[in-house]
C-alpha cells in the first residue's frame, strides 16, 4: 500500500511538471521572441534567435518592428537632427576696408602784401602790428614797413594797422585765387608834428613865381604857390624830408630840412631862371 501512494505522489509531481512546462510554452508563444528595453542607448534582448546574436547589455540600437539597426535620421534642407548641437553660424565674407577717401587738392591761393605809411608823409612805418580777420594771422612790418601774408584762401579780409603815435587804420581788400592783392595802409599820426611853409621867388628880378610846384619827400605830399608865391605844408610828422620846388623857365631847386614836432619852419626858395 506504501509503494502504491509514493507511486501517485511521483506521478502528481510528473504532472505538475508537465503542466508548468506547458504553460512556460503557451506563454513563450504568446509574447516575441525578441523582448527590448531601450535604457539610454543599451538594448537587452533574447538569446533564443540565433539571427539576431545580441550580447548582453549591447550598445546597439535596435528597431522594434524589424530588428534592425536604426539609422540616425540624416539632415534635410532647412532642418537640423533631432539632438544636433547648433549649426554653423553663418559668416559674411569680409568686405576690406573701404578705399580711402580721395584727398582733393587744396584750392588755388592768393596773397597779401603791401606797406603801412605815414599819411602825410608816406613813410613807411617799421614794426606797426599788421592783422588779418579773418584768420587771426599777424605779423609786423619791416623796416620800411613792408608786410605781407602769403597762401590765403581766396575771400574777403579786413586788414589792421597800429603803431605807436598813430591812429590805427584798417581798410578791406578781396583775395582771388592766384592773384596778389597789394594794400597800402595810411596812418594818422597823433604827435602833432611840425609844419613847412615859405614864398617862392626868381633870383633875378624878386618876384613872386605863381604856380611852383612845392614837393616833400619822402612821402607825396605836394602843393603849388599861390599868386604871391606862397605855399604851406601843415602837420608834417618829424624828421628829414628834401623840398623841391619847380617852375617853368626856371632850373629846379631842392634842399634837405629837418621838421620838429611842435614847430613851423619857414622855407623860401629864389629859383635862377633858365
């Protein structure tokens, strides 16, 4: 009796068995072959198909529906790959530095020169302060009072003239290109100066000679005798001047004097006839 119940324990253990073989296959059929968990790129997959050899723990990437490897999608117009660093920024070609500006020649230029003088003697004036507006530019005369200012755009300028013991002048002159303007400035003296007068007459008979012409120089000052044969010059700035008188049918004369500030000097002058 023994025998017979360990005999249906060992045959209720084959059936068990068997039942769990049978149910390990209805569920090896029901699910593919082929089980895939994609973590970050590994893929773990059945041994049981020989076609696919995967080993444990591949990095290959497998396709779900085909087992194959999956392509990585290829870039088309416009768009990027899903994932893809950013694409090239693009560049524009450089250009260079534009070509310099053409550096046009100046304008032609004029220039001013001329002289400062004495109003009544026409001396000129050394060291007067000449001044050009505008500009701002000045310079001092020269001995004889010459001044000029070379390579000025052509244009309108005032020019000032000062010096000690006169009034300061100031006249406008207009330069053009290529062209010298000449300026002579007069000023008035504020010394007080001296004066030069006298009668002109013939040596041979006493008379009076009308008509003479009376010169001091330098400078341009000029007069001519009257009926009695007098002739002045007033205000006559000091210094040395040379007189000379001339008159028809008689030689000329011309002497040297000196004319101080604050005095009259009388000249008269006899002319020997031709």
């Amino acid at each position: 009796m023994r025998h017979v119940r360990q005999l249906f324990r060992w045959a209720g253990v084959a059936v068990a068995i068997a039942l769990l073989f049978l149910a390990a296959g209805q569920v090896s059929s029901a699910v593919s072959p082929l089980m895939v968990l994609r973590v970050e790129g590994i893929a773990l997959g059945d041994y049981h198909d020989a076609a696919t050899h995967l080993a444990p723990l591949s990095n290959q990437v497998v396709d779900d529906a085909n087992r194959d490897a999956l392509a990585l999608p290829t870039p088309t117009a416009g768009g990027s790959a899903p994932g893809a660093g950013p694409g090239p920024v693009p560049t524009t070609a450089p250009t260079g530095s534009p070509p310099p500006s053409a550096i046009l020649p100046s304008a032609a230029a004029g220039s001013i020169t001329g002289t400062v003088q004495d109003s009544q003697t026409a001396v000129g004036i050394a060291n007067a302060l000449v001044a050009l507006s505008p500009g701002g530019l000045s310079t001092l005369t020269s001995s004889n009072g010459a001044f000029g200012f070379p390579t000025l755009p052509a244009g309108t300028y005032a020019v000032s003239a000062s010096a000690p013991g006169y009034e300061p002048g100031r006249a406008t002159v207009t330069v053009t290109a290529d062209h010298n303007a000449n300026l002579n400035l007069h000023l008035v003296s504020t010394t007080g100066g001296g004066s030069v007068q006298g009668v002109v007459k013939g040596s041979a008979t006493g008379k009076a000679v009308p008509g003479a012409v009376v010169t001091l120089t330098p400078g341009s000052m000029a007069t001519v005798t009257d009926g009695t044969g007098y002739y002045g010059f007033a205000s006559v700035t000091a210094g040395t001047y040379t007189l000379t008188v001339t008159a028809a049918g008689y030689q000329p004369y011309s002497q040297t004097i000196g004319v101080k500030s604050g005095h009259t000097d009388q000249i008269n002058v006899s002319l020997t006839p031709l």
